[in-house]
C-alpha cells in the first residue's frame, strides 16, 4: 500500500499536478490577479512564495 501524500490534491497525476500550478504560478505573475477555487489558492500560496523567493 503506498504512504499517503501531504497536501492537497488536485485531481490527475503528479505530473497534472505540476502542469496546473505552474500555469495558475504563471497567470498570477502576469496579470497581479487570480480567480480559482479557495483549495487552489492554499496550494498555490507557498509555491508562489518559493517562486519569488528565489527570484
């Protein structure tokens, strides 16, 4: 039986995963707004927050 996983999901594999916060990451960056779901926006926080910290 596989561990189970920390944090939300977002529905698909892994790699879906990835593709959806690197898109919404990409949206936000560019227009400085977002419309999404309150689960996609508590995934996105800390990822953003890497994103800008390593900028």
């Amino acid at each position: 039986m596989p561990a189970p996983r920390k944090g939300k999901r977002l529905g698909g594999s892994p790699q879906h995963q990835a593709k959806i916060l690197s898109n919404l990451a990409a949206s936000l960056i560019e227009s400085e707004a977002l419309t999404t779901t309150v689960t996609k926006a508590k995934v996105l926080r800390p990822y953003v927050e890497k994103l800008i910290t390593k900028a």
